[in-house]
C-alpha cells in the first residue's frame, strides 16, 4: 500500500494516511474520488518529502518569530462576510436563458 516515499512517515503518519485515503473515498462520490484520492496522495508526498530532509524540517516546524500573534477575532460586526456564493456566478453562456441577447448590432 505505501510506496517507497511513504517510508519517511512515523506509524502515526502512516496511520493517519490510511485513514485520510479511505475518507476521500467515502466522501468522493461518483467523478470527484479520483480527484480525492489524488489530492490526499500529493499532500502526503509532500509531507514525506519534507520530512526526508532533516534541514527543511526544521526550518518548517520551527515556532514563528514571536510567541503571540494576537487574539483571533469572533466572527462578529467587525468581521466582513465570506464572499456570497451569488456574487461568484459565472455569466450565463451566451443562448442560454437569462443571457443578453447578440441579435442587435450598433447602429450607424
């Protein structure tokens, strides 16, 4: 099951492994368990492969300069909204209902 890369994971990183694979499964249904699968292997890879250099390891485990970075704030008044789904919507293809219709040119 692990393939040679996976050797720089502890027990515990082996294990969790397993577990975030037979998630992706569970949770991609239909097309997307492919995607899942792919994403959950590369992110892995990349652990083992920063874990296989001792140096940058370090480097990336190592406490932030500074112990505090500040109070994470409530989400209230102060906080703006994620952006609505609504606001994100692609124009509609052109043909498509609630498209503006291309029949008329500029007059002249």
């Amino acid at each position: 099951m692990t393939s040679d890369w996976a050797r720089h994971l502890s027990p515990e990183e082996v294990r969790e492994f397993a577990v975030d694979l037979v998630d992706a499964v569970r949770n991609g249904a239909g097309p997307d368990v492919h995607a899942n699968l792919y994403r959950v292997i590369a992110e892995w890879r990349a652990t083992a492969g920063i874990l296989a250099d001792p140096e940058l390891a370090a480097e990336l485990t190592r406490p932030l300069p500074g112990d505090d970075h500040g109070e994470v704030p409530e989400r209230g008044d102060d906080v703006p909204p994620p952006v609505a789904r609504a606001a994100r919507r692609r124009p509609p293809r052109p043909g498509a209902p609630g498209a503006a219709s291309r029949t008329s040119g500029p007059s002249g």
